[in-house]
C-alpha cells in the first residue's frame, strides 16, 4: 500500500513538473506573438499562438484577440471573423470583448471600401474598354473615309485638272492671240524692258508683238493689287516662231513670308482635305521638282507639279513655286508664282 502511494505521489509530481514546463513555455511563445505583433510581422504572430494554442491543447481570448487584430491587418477578413467567432466561445473581460467586436466594425468598413475599390476599378476598366472600342471605332472609320477618298482621288484630280485648263489661257497659242486671251483674264498689260538703265513701258501694238516674236519671249507689268493675279512672262518655242511655250502668273501677297497650304488651296481652289489627299501617300498626285523656267535665263525653281496627259495625247503642265531657288534666292515671298509650261486641254 505504501509502495502504490509512493508511486501516485511520482505520477502527480511529474505530472505537474510537466504541466508547469508547458505552461512556461506558452507564456513565452505568447510574449514572444505580442512582440512580432508589436513589429507588423503578422505572420510570425499568428505562427507563435498556434504554438501556444498547441501547448495548452486549448485557446483563450487574448490569444484569440491577438489572431483576430493578425488577419485583420493581412486583410483576411475570413479568418478574422472565423477568429471572433471562437472568441465569443470563450471567457473574456467586458474590455477584450469590446475590443474583438470593434474589428466586426472595421472588416464591414474594409470590405464596403474594398468593394467600392472593386467597382470604380471596373468602371474604370469598362471606361478603357468603351474608350478604347470607340478609338478603333473611329479609326476605322477614318481608314475607311481615307480609302473612300483614295478610290476617288484620280477622278478628282482630274476635274481639278480640267477645270484649271479653262482657267488658264492655252499654250501653243500665237502671240497675239494668247496677249488677246491674257488681257481679257488679267487686264492691261503693258511690255516692259530696260533700255538706257531704265525700265521702259508700252502699251502692246502689233509693233510690240513683232519684237516680243523677235526676241522669243517678254515681261509684262500690270496692275500690282494685293490678291489680284496677273501675267508676269512668257516665253516662246523659238525666238522668230510665233508660238506660245510657256508664261508665269504672279499674285502679289503684301508683306513678305513664306507661303502656306492654304495659299496652295487658294490657287489650285481646293480643299485643305484634299491639298494633303494630293501631296502624300506612296505615289502622291501633286508631286515637287525642280524646274528651269524662262527662255534660257537659268532659273531653276522647286515647284509643286501638276501635270496631266490626256487619252488624246493634250496635256497640262502646271508649277507653283514652293521652295526658295537652287542659287539661294527667293528665300521668302511677297507673291505666289505659277508656271503655266503647258495648257493644250
């Protein structure tokens, strides 16, 4: 009997020595949550209650409430409610208590905000994905529109063409008959050149074609008025044959500048829309070159070329000048020069 009491005495005595170690060691793993807690490091908090959870085969509510304040600020808000849900199985103070169900408050207040951020984020994506479907949207209509234009763009060239041809006195006229057409366009010309270093005018008299048919080609004056075009030369195939080869048409601007698309539109009397259709692409209708205009003057001219032949074999040639000349001259303007080389339209 003494022997078995002995014995219980060692049992309960190993018994409590063993408890007492594992209730050591949850306290210590307990301070040591509260001191990762204190560090945001919310991981290794909630690895060290599990330790003491582990320890003491059960939980209790501060370590419940430590786990609880851990999910909340890792954002696993499941958990946390898991959490406070066993926290209310639990004993704890008035004070615990209030302080674990302040987190039901703020996990409402996280997931309201949290939805919130999701909705703006899908209006904002459905925002871009209307935008970006209307981006495409125009640009194809613009690509269509620019192809439409393109399939149309020859035929309008055309019409330009011809209607510049009527406007145009023709080349390949005499003199008299091309001075004739030129005066009922641009009004009185008057011949004009130097003799004795100083500029002569006259009044154009069959005289006065005899020597312009003499020397080949002639320069006129006209009226200067701003806007207002008017014949500036022309020269002849040869010098004694009567034939109109090519003439130049200068509208005076005012002040000098250079000049600008519009004042290309205004000349060829199109659209902007249709100036740009013109000039670019890979093989654009109005094309710039590098002329020589005048009778053997050495004038050498960048200018937008128009030119069309038709299915008779008539053409029309026409220059606007548009860079300043290949000798350096003419770096701005103070008028809109147009080179008529051939009008048989």
């Amino acid at each position: 009997m003494k022997k078995l009491l002995h014995l219980l005495i060692l049992f309960f005595a190993f018994t409590m020595a063993k408890a007492q170690t594992a209730d050591d060691k949850a306290k210590a793993y307990y301070q040591e949550a509260q001191k990762a807690f204190e560090n945001k490091n919310y991981k290794q908090t909630i690895d060290y209650c599990k330790q003491v959870t582990d320890l003491l085969k059960t939980s209790n509510a501060r370590i419940e409430l430590l786990r609880i304040k851990s999910y909340y600020e890792l954002g696993e808000y499941d958990k946390v409610k898991a959490s406070i849900k066993d926290f209310t199985n639990l004993q704890a103070s008035a004070e615990l208590k209030n302080e674990a169900l302040e987190y039901l408050v703020k996990i409402e207040k996280a997931e309201k905000a949290a939805e919130e951020k999701r909705l703006a984020e899908q209006r904002r994506l459905e925002q871009e994905r209307i935008a970006k479907e209307q981006k495409l949207a125009e640009e194809k209509l613009k690509k269509e529109e620019a192809e439409a234009r393109k399939s149309t763009l020859p035929k309008k060239y055309e019409e330009m063409v011809y209607r510049l041809a009527s406007e145009y006195p023709k080349t390949k006229l005499t003199t008299g008959e091309f001075i004739t057409h030129a005066t009922k366009k641009w009004g009185e010309l008057k011949w004009f050149r130097a003799k004795n270093n100083a500029n002569e005018y006259q009044p154009i008299t069959e005289k006065v074609v005899k020597k312009i048919i003499k020397q080949g080609w002639s320069s006129f004056e006209g009226h200067s008025t701003i806007g207002a075009s008017r014949l500036r030369f022309i020269t002849l195939d040869n010098a004694s044959v009567d034939r109109i080869k090519e003439y130049m048409v200068c509208t005076p601007i005012g002040k000098k500048r250079d000049l600008t698309a519009k004042d290309y539109c205004d000349i060829l009397k199109i659209s902007p829309q249709l100036w740009e259709d013109f000039t670019t692409g890979e093989i654009p209708l109005i094309k710039t070159v590098t002329r020589e205009v005048g009778r053997g003057w050495g004038w050498k001219r960048k200018v937008y070329a128009i030119t069309y032949t038709s299915h008779e074999g008539k053409k029309f040639d026409m220059g606007i000048h548009v860079f300043p000349s290949e000798n350096g001259s003419d770096t701005n303007f103070y008028e809109k020069d147009v080179y008529i080389h051939e009008n048989t339209l």
